[in-house]
C-alpha cells in the first residue's frame, strides 16, 4: 500500500465480486481441504466469459463458485433464461450445450473432463445448439 501525494490518504487495491461468492469458495475449501486452499480461493476468482448464439450480450461466471457441472448449468440456464442447457454425455436430448476454450486454445465439450480440470482450465465458454456441438462429442 501506498499513500496519495501528501494528503496522508491510503491506496488500497478493490477487487469486486458477486456477492457471497468469496464466501462460498472460502468456506466450500476449509470443508474440503485447509486454510491455505480457503485463503487463496477466497482471493483467486476464476471469472469467464460465457455466449451464447442467438444473444446479443456476454456474461461472466465466477467457475471457481460451484462444486461441479450440475451447479453450473443451473446456473446457465437462470442466468440465459433458458431451461434447455445440458451435457453432451448421450442420456439426454439437450437443445444448447456448453463448450469451453482450455488453456492451449482447444475447444471441449463441457463435462468430458473431472470439474477439478474443467475448473482450471476453463479461459471462456460458449452455449451452443447441440446439433452443432455434436462434432465435439467424445460420445457421438
């Protein structure tokens, strides 16, 4: 930290956040590991940018907040308004799927990877028309 001029006012860095999440990855790490884990997931978001085809905005989503895929399809689908947003994994018939860039730039199937790979691999994501997600299947 620093001051400002000599005005005595102390700089300090903000960073914003949806609310509760710090909390939430804080508390969901000292139940599954220790202090260090809660310490650096409380300071650590993993913000992506998620689109989806046909709407004209991006949103961003917080990966390191959910425990695994299902929290973040619900989550999808609220935040698209849409109840149609589901996993290319061959037991259901879903209208949009979720496809994610990893960290060498390759586009996947959301869910054909364990969370905790997904989770921090994850640069950007995309919800589109599962017939066109269908090329990306590992199950097709």
């Amino acid at each position: 930290m620093g001051s400002y001029g000599d005005y005595g006012v102390e700089l300090t860095e903000l960073t914003l956040g949806p609310p509760g999440a710090r909390a939430r990855r804080a508390r969901r790490a000292r139940k599954n590991g220790g202090e260090a884990e809660a310490a650096a997931a409380a300071t650590s978001p993993a913000f992506v940018k998620v689109s989806m085809d046909g709407t004209p905005y991006l949103r961003k989503v917080d990966v390191a907040a959910y425990a695994d895929y299902d929290e973040l399809l619900e989550e999808l689908n609220a935040m698209f308004h849409c109840c149609s947003i589901g996993l290319m994994d061959g037991y259901g018939e879903w209208e949009h799927a979720v496809v994610y860039e990893d960290g060498d730039g390759d586009w996947m199937l959301v869910g054909d990877v364990p969370w905790e790979m997904f989770a921090c691999s994850c640069k950007r994501m995309r919800v589109m028309r599962a017939c066109e997600a269908r090329g990306l299947s590992s199950t097709a």
